[in-house]
C-alpha cells in the first residue's frame, strides 16, 4: 500500500486527524530547539501558543471537520469501483426473453456452435417458445453426426437417443444400427430391432432391409422366414439393392417362400441394375 494510501486512510480518523496536526506542530516547534536547554524549550513553546493560539486552533477544528467529512463520505458512499460492479450484477439478473434466447441460439446455429445453440433453445423453448422446437432437434442431431464423423460412438448416441425418443427418423437408424454393430454400446439385437422397426413402419428401405435380415438369422427376433420376405420386398421395391439381393436368395433357395427361379433372376436383375445406375 502507498504512502498517500496510509495518509488517506488515517484521516478517515477524526482522532488520528489531530494527532497528525499536533506531530506537524511538534515537529516546526522542536526542530528550531535542537542543543537548547529544558527552560529554554519551555519558555519557547509558551511563547509559540501564545503568538499563534488562534491559528492553531483553526487548524485543529478544520482538521477534525475534515476527518469527519471524509468518515461520513467513505462509510455512506459506496466506491465507483463497487458500484460498477454492482450494476453489472444487476443487469445479469435481467433475464433475457424467449425471443432474445432464441435469437442467441440461432446465431449459434448459424456459427455451427451446436452446444451453445441448445443451450439458448433449450432455454427458449422453456420459456413457451415452440418455434425453438426444430432448430433445437436439428442442432442435436448435427451434434450426433459430427461425433459419428468422429467415431466418438457414445457421444453421438448420447445426442440421437435423446432426439429418436421425439420420432426423429434418421436419429432412430442411427441408434438401431449403432445396437445392431455394436459401436459406443454393446451389442443388443432386441435394441436393434425396437429402433429398426420404428423406421421400418415409417417407410425407410434401409432400416426395413436390417428389420428383414434379423428375421432371417433370428436376431433379436424369433426367426421367422415369412417377415423376412415381407421386410425385404418392402425394401427391395424402393430400389435398396441389398433387399433385392437378399429376396433373391430367399426366392432362390426357398426360404419364406416357394422356390422359383424365375423370381430369383428377376431379383437379382434388379440389383444389378441398380448397381449399375449408381
């Protein structure tokens, strides 16, 4: 602490305001009475109150009218410092709209920022914000592909688990292929098979190829050949070339079906072509 810092301190003291006058006074008086004898020190201090008793008294009731005014200015006024600080607190506490929430949250999205993205429309939409509803669930699952990308699997089940309990189609395929491979989870052919089948009933050719291929090897499933074929020819007819290569075999070797190898070539055509146009 400085110098200046002390002094200002110690006149906050009305007290110690007129000691420090009183030592000023000493020390003027003394300095002049260095080598004297004690009559002569006595008779000169005398001599000083007596010629300047009114000044000195001036100073001492300025000094204490002083002291008193800066006790009373530091004690009831709170420093700048403190009222910053202060007012910044309180705008803090000024919670922002749902508007201004989804407002930040879309900036976010725009910036590719997904976390803070849900963070802003996960507040926005508790706030009765419902236009936050969809950009929230494509943040999320933005989220869980990038981890995919990654190859972090639990990071990205983390974030499709939460978006396919809503119906989020493509966040369902994920996590029943993610249970059927075994990526970020352990294995789990009955989990594989309840998020299959939510898509597969929802028209998509590929979770209805993997919903087939687990009644075809039991998977999860009681085997069963007959919803084998029937997932396949779903899939197959949408132009998915694994499901026309997989109802071919079945029409070829007679599984779920009657043999006919007429059904077979015509399947296995189709696959061929397919892979041919891609």
């Amino acid at each position: 602490m400085s110098i200046i810092e002390d002094l200002r301190i110690m006149l906050e003291s009305p007290i110690a305001t007129i000691t420090f006058i009183g030592v000023i006074i000493g020390i003027i008086v003394g300095l002049p009475m260095f080598g004297k004898s004690i009559r002569e020190i006595i008779n000169a201090i005398k001599s000083f109150f007596s010629r300047y008793k009114w000044i000195i008294l001036i100073f001492l009731v300025s000094g204490a009218i002083l002291s008193v005014a800066m006790w009373a200015f530091t004690t009831r006024i709170p420093p700048i410092e403190k009222q910053v600080v202060q007012s910044q607190s309180e705008e803090e506490q000024i919670e922002p709209s749902a508007e201004e929430m989804i407002s930040k949250g879309l900036q976010y999205f725009s910036e590719e920022n997904y976390n803070e993205a849900i963070n802003w429309l996960t507040q926005a939409l508790e706030q009765g914000c419902d236009r936050a509803q969809s950009y929230l669930e494509t943040s999320k699952l933005n989220l869980g592909l990038s981890y995919n990308s990654m190859q972090d699997y639990e990071q990205a089940i983390y974030w499709f688990r939460q978006i396919a309990e809503q119906d989020n189609t493509l966040a369902q395929h994920f996590l029943g292929f993610f249970y059927f491979l075994g990526r970020g989870v352990s294995q789990d052919f009955e989990q594989a098979v309840y998020w299959f089948r939510q898509v597969a009933e929802q028209g998509d050719a590929s979770a209805q190829y993997f919903l087939g291929l687990s009644y075809l090897e039991g998977l999860g499933v009681e085997q069963n050949y007959e919803y084998a074929i029937k997932w396949f020819r779903k899939a197959a007819e949408q132009g998915f070339t694994d499901a026309q290569n997989a109802l071919a075999n079945s029409y070829f070797f007679g599984l779920g079906v009657e043999p006919n190898l007429e059904y077979a070539e015509f399947w296995f055509g189709q696959a061929t072509e397919e892979r041919i146009s891609e």
